[in-house]
C-alpha cells in the first residue's frame, strides 16, 4: 500500500506555510520541497538509489534537515548516527548496518577518517551538478524509512527498522492526544534530529503541516525566550533540559504554549509541583526507539493526581501487562507488552532479537510496570537494567564488554548512579587481578564509547553480589552507588 508522499504533497497544499526555522530564516513548504529536490538530484549522481542503505551522520541544522528529507525522496533507508559515538563505535553501525554510502557533515571529519566505507562530505554533495531528472515516488508504508541503533542485553547495538507506516502512525497518535490548530501550532526541537524524539518532530512537522523550529543546540536562554515569544505551541524535552528551563524561567509562558513533552526519564514529585507552580504544560511520556517516539502520555491536568505514572497509551495502540503467560490485573506487577501501527517490524539482519522480541503481535518491551484501576501506566523497573542520563540511553552490557577488554580486569558490572544534573550517570564496579592505572583506564574507555557512556566513578571490589545462579545481583549494586558519598569516590 502506498502513502502519498508527504513533503511533495504538503508543498502542493501549505506550498506558502513555514516548513523551516533555523538560525532565524524562514523558509517554506514550498522552498524546502525545492532545494530538497537539489539535494536529492545531486545524490543520485553521488550513485544513491531507492532502497540503498545509506548512514547519515550530522547536526541539528538546515544540511541535515534538508539530507534527511532528500534521502526520504529517493527512496533510501537512512541510518541515523548519533554524532557522539566515537569511531569504533560508528564503524561497527556502518557494518552491521551494510551501509553503502555514508553521509556526513565535514566537522566530524577528524573523527571518521579511518573509516574505509565510501562516504562524502555534505559540502562534496553540495558541489556536485544535478544531472539527473527526478520526479519522486509515493511512500510504500511498509517500507523502511529510517533505521536507529539501540543497545542490546549482549552488548552489541540493534539497528531498529523504522518504516513510513511506524512514522505516521506516530504522528496521528500525538495528534490525536494534544490536537492540532492549523497555522498556529510550531514545534520547537532542541533534541537530537538522530534520536527519534528529534526525527518524529520532522515527520509531524510535513504530516501535520506545521513549523519545524530547529535549535542547533539547547540552550536554556533561548528556548525559554522562544517560549515566551507566542510562536511555539509544543516542544519536546528531556528531564536535564526541563530543569534548566525551570532554573532560568523568570515568567509566565506565552499561552500558546500548549504542550512540553517531556521523555527520557520519569519526572519527580518535587519538579511536578514546581512545574505546576510556573505553570509548565508538561506532558510527561514513555517511548522508545522500538515505538516511533512516544506511546503513552500523561496530560498535564493528571499530573498532580497521577504523580509517578507515565499516562495513558494513545490512540490507536494498545498496552497490557503480561505476568506468567498470563494478563495481569488492574495494580499487579508484571511486563510491558504493547501492539499498535507504530511499532518497529523489527531488528535489522537480526532475527532472534526480532522473534525474541515479539509475542504474537505484541512487542514484549522488558520493562516492568502495573496499571492502575483508571489504566495509567506505572514502570517500576526499566529494560535491561537501562541507564538514562540527560536523555540518552545507556545500556550497561556495552559498556561492560568495552571494559572486559582492558587488561587486568576479572569482572565488571555497571549501574545507573542517581545524578542532580543528569538523572543518572554510569558507574562501574571492578574486580581486578592487579592493581589498575585509573588514568590509563579512562584513556582506554574513551577512545571507545561516547562521552555519555564513559563512568563517572570506577568502584573497585574483591567481588561482585551473585544469586545462587552466579547473576551480578545489580539492584544490590545500584542501592549501593545511590549511597556513596561523591566526594569519597576514587579516593
């Protein structure tokens, strides 16, 4: 079944509507649908065909934008790179990927250039001639649009196959949750554009028709003073962002402000109340790579009276709560199973992690939570142990394998630390044959993950709790990272 395509379509109907703001220019639906075709021209001169997978490494800025949507034309799959992956990082994606082409902004030139795949520079495209006449598909909904890695339990990353179908169904979800008031509503993103909170703002932006106001980066100043400005209607956040918004906001929002979205973390009782107190619109979430962005939402006038739960799931997806084979009762404990249209097809070239995945026709999110009599969700306890700081995901199996690999270390377990600034930040707990170089650890842990994934302290220990089965017990060693003192850790 096709979809008609979106951005082709959205320059017929709103041709004269904004499409764009960045750095303060506008531009329309109808000067985006051009240069994108430019840029899509250029690219198949560059020999980028429909169905090719191409990796895409960039900035939030006009480039990027105009690259993603350029690639959507043509028909390839995009892999999205996040820019603060180190080499060895990104080069395992490309490959287990099967990336033909990579695609990147010139200011991460230093940090690719051993990487052997053919790749080009965005300025390199940009200077090619167009040679090719290019008149653009309709959109297959189930083919895949965008691929976008997240970790595993066995440490190595997944490539999340997301198609036109998960996107739009996204899209209508949101939509049918916060409402849509044409040629008022904006999106103001300061999220990554390679995360799916940053891509799902792109497609509702050409789906819904609205503009996409794009920030390079956060910056707490200058998102609040958009916020004030009566242009932005939504935003979305992560809970570091939201703290800052709230230490350097002065003054009412502008009432057009409608919704901030806030995923990534659980939002505690204190900032509920403040954000209350400054009259915040905070739409607390829960979404992941697997759902196209957000799946259940909690509205900001539940917020008081359902402090500690995620919300509602949206329309047209479905939740349940599965324990023993069985679907748990309304304040009983068991996993996280959704179903819907914007659910992930699967794992890229991976199909145990695929069929391991699914139950039926329910994604088994391995998360654990209860719902309420009222059917708002509640997560008690995340995937795999997941670490989420300042909005990334961090899975400690990854950062596990990297530090197996130093020398001299026995065993390893990694857990979140509660953080002021970041909601959570990795820590380590070593077991060690000999004694270690701290410095030369850290040296050795940073050529190889990103900065985000890097621990902040490294515990070291005769030995690690166990059950009797020989599993780490990790809760035992996050109760104990919670109560360590700072100023004492490495000493």
């Amino acid at each position: 079944m096709k979809f008609t395509n979106w951005l082709k379509k959205r320059a017929q109907l709103s041709g004269e509507e904004t499409a764009l703001v960045f750095e303060e220019k506008e531009e329309t639906f109808a000067e985006v649908y051009q240069e994108v075709l430019l840029r899509a021209q250029k690219l198949l001169t560059f020999g980028v065909i429909p169905g090719m997978i191409v990796a895409l490494l960039g900035k939030n800025n006009r480039e990027m934008f105009l690259m993603i949507h350029a690639l959507e034309q043509l028909g390839a799959v995009t892999v999205f790179i996040n820019n603060h992956l180190q080499q060895e990082e990104i080069n395992y994606q490309l490959l287990d990927s099967k990336s033909e082409i990579f695609l990147y902004d010139k200011i991460f030139s230093d940090k690719i250039a051993e990487i052997s795949n053919l790749k080009a520079s965005f300025v390199e495209i940009n200077k090619k001639k167009p040679q090719v006449d290019f008149e653009p598909d309709n959109f297959q909904e189930e083919h895949v649009a965008s691929i976008m890695y997240t970790s595993g339990t066995t440490g190595k990353p997944k490539g999340v196959m997301q198609t036109y179908r998960n996107h739009f169904y996204s899209a209508i979800g949101s939509v049918l949750q916060f409402g849509l008031i044409p040629k008022h509503d904006a999106w103001l993103c300061a999220v990554p554009l390679f995360h799916i909170s940053g891509l799902s703002i792109l497609m509702r932006s050409v789906i819904y028709g609205i503009p996409m106001y794009l920030e390079e980066k956060f910056d707490a100043h200058v998102v609040d003073h958009l916020l004030k400005s009566g242009r932005i209607s939504h935003v979305s956040l992560v809970l570091t962002m939201l703290k800052r918004l709230l230490e350097v906001n002065r003054a009412s929002y502008h009432p057009n402000l409608r919704v901030m979205l806030l995923g990534g973390s659980a939002i505690p009782t204190s900032l509920v109340k403040q954000c209350l107190t400054q009259n915040f619109p905070v739409v607390q979430s829960f979404g992941m790579t697997e759902t196209a962005s957000q799946i259940i939402t909690l509205k900001k006038e539940d917020a008081l009276r359902k402090i500690g739960s995620s919300g509602q799931v949206v329309f047209p997806a479905e939740l349940r709560i599965m324990q023993d084979g069985l679907e748990a009762c309304a304040n009983e404990l068991g996993e996280i199973e959704l179903k819907g249209p914007n659910i992930t097809i699967g794992y890229l070239f991976n199909e145990q992690a695929t069929e391991s995945a699914f139950h039926g026709e329910w994604f088994k999110t391995g998360d654990i939570g209860y719902l309420d009599n009222e059917g708002f969700l509640y997560v008690t306890e995340r995937r795999c142990d997941l670490i989420i700081s300042g909005g990334e995901n961090i899975y400690p199996t990854e950062i596990e394998h990297v530090i197996s690999q130093y020398t001299g270390i026995v065993e390893v377990a990694v857990v979140g630390k509660p953080d002021i600034e970041w909601g959570e930040v990795p820590v380590a707990y070593l077991v060690c044959k000999e004694k270690i170089d701290l410095t030369a650890l850290n040296e050795f842990v940073r050529s190889r993950l990103a900065h985000y994934k890097i621990p902040k302290v490294f515990y070291f220990r005769e030995s690690l709790p166990k059950t009797a089965s020989l599993k780490v017990k990790r809760h035992q060693l996050k109760k104990e990272a919670g109560k360590v003192d700072t100023a004492k850790d490495n000493e």
